[in-house]
C-alpha cells in the first residue's frame, strides 16, 4: 500500500483547472488513494462478516480504539498508520455485516444501488468542493455540527416517542448533512495541505466516515422504499 502512494501517479489530469498547487494534488492524491483502499477493506470485512454470519458485538469499541490511536503513532510511520487505518475500516466492515445481511435478505440489489449510489453523491460533492473557490464552503462547519447535536438529541428522544416522522426526518436531514460534510471536509484537507499539513491517513478516514455515513442512509433509504413498492402489489 505505501509503494502504491509513492508511484508518481498524474493526478494534474484530474485537478488541472481547480485552484491547487502541486503540493496540494498530490496530497489529494494520498488521501483519496487511501480512502478507497479503506473502503475496500470495509468491503472485505462486510463480505466477511456475511459468510461468517458474525455479530456486530463489541466492535464497535474495537473501532474506535483503532481510530484513536492513529494519534498517537508517529505521522513518520506511515506504513504502520495505514495499516491502523485498513484495520479500522475492516471493522467498520465486520460491524455493518449483520445489517448488510438484512438488506440482502430484502433484496440484494440494495446493497449495489446504494454503493453506486454513495460513490456518485461522494464524487460529485467531493468535486464541487475541488473545484470551487477556496474557503468557500469552510463556513458550513459550524451548520453542520449543530445540525449533527440536534439529530442526536432528536434521535435519543425518538427511542422514547418513536414517531415515524421523526425516525424519516432524522434520516433525509443526516443523509443532506453528511453530504455536506463531504464538501466541508474536501476544502478543510485542501486548506490543511496549503499551510503543510500533510497527514493524507487522518484525512482519508474523516472522508471514510463520511463515505459510510451517506452509505447507510441511502441503504436504509432504499430499503424502505422497496418494501414499499413490495406492499402496493
């Protein structure tokens, strides 16, 4: 994977016309490089989790002991943080496998259609920021966090109230916020690179995140809307 980041890949043909130095492109290069490394590892732990047919369990404190200590191991060793960062997405992978399962139970197509999905919504906000003026969409980071404490509040409340409204609301209104997300993250990793911040491995598992949370929504999102259509006949 480190041989990989270090080939002397053109990504001028990609990020010619935006507003970005060398220095930076190549950053972007790092990141989105190991964002999908990260995502195919998830993929493998999903596929994983499936065959095995594995609980989520206590996974997720596996996860987030592996994302925490990304800060504490040196930004020099960089095979070691990518082999972190594979080995968090691997569990995020085993973790989403018992609800992959479910969908596939439903109607396996889900699970293709909100991948595609994701990839296409991820690309295209995640181009927008690349090539819009910079700092432009940096002001949305103060929106987005408010509007993430009032979806868990609201959602802390719904385990009580457990309105549909909500529960539906909740759901469109997280699946806009983290594609916002995406492009506030994409301009903050540009503004990072421009003063010499480099840590391509923090910044692929922000956009990882974000990547998996616009997945599960548009899962959920279609899933709902095929047991529509499944009551109507």
């Amino acid at each position: 994977m480190e041989d990989l980041l270090r080939r002397n890949i053109d990504w001028n043909a990609l990020f010619k016309t935006a507003d970005l130095t060398p220095q930076i492109q190549k950053h972007l290069g790092n990141v989105y490089t190991t964002l999908v490394a990260t995502v195919l590892a998830a993929a493998i732990g999903s596929i994983t989790a499936i065959v095995l047919r594995m609980g989520s369990g206590l996974l997720f404190f596996v996860g987030l002991a592996l994302a925490i200590s990304l800060n504490f191991i040196p930004r020099e060793q960089v095979a070691k943080r990518i082999g972190v960062l594979l080995g968090f997405g691997f569990v995020q992978g085993l973790s989403l496998g018992p609800f992959l399962a479910q969908l596939a139970r439903i109607d396996p197509s889900i699970i293709t259609s909100a991948f595609l999905g994701t990839v296409c919504i991820f690309g295209c906000f995640s181009a927008a920021a690349v090539f819009a003026k910079r700092r432009s969409y940096l002001y949305l980071g103060g929106f987005l966090s408010s509007a993430l404490t009032i979806m868990f509040f609201t959602s802390l409340a719904n385990m009580f109230f457990r309105s549909t409204f909500a529960f539906n609301a909740i759901l469109y209104l997280g699946l806009l916020v983290f594609c916002g997300f995406v492009v506030f993250d994409t301009q903050l990793v540009i503004e990072r690179a421009a003063v010499g911040n480099t840590d391509f491995v923090s910044d692929a598992l922000g956009l990882f995140m974000d990547f998996v949370a616009i997945f599960v929504r548009l899962a959920i999102i279609l899933s709902k809307d095929n047991k529509k259509k499944n009551e109507r006949k």
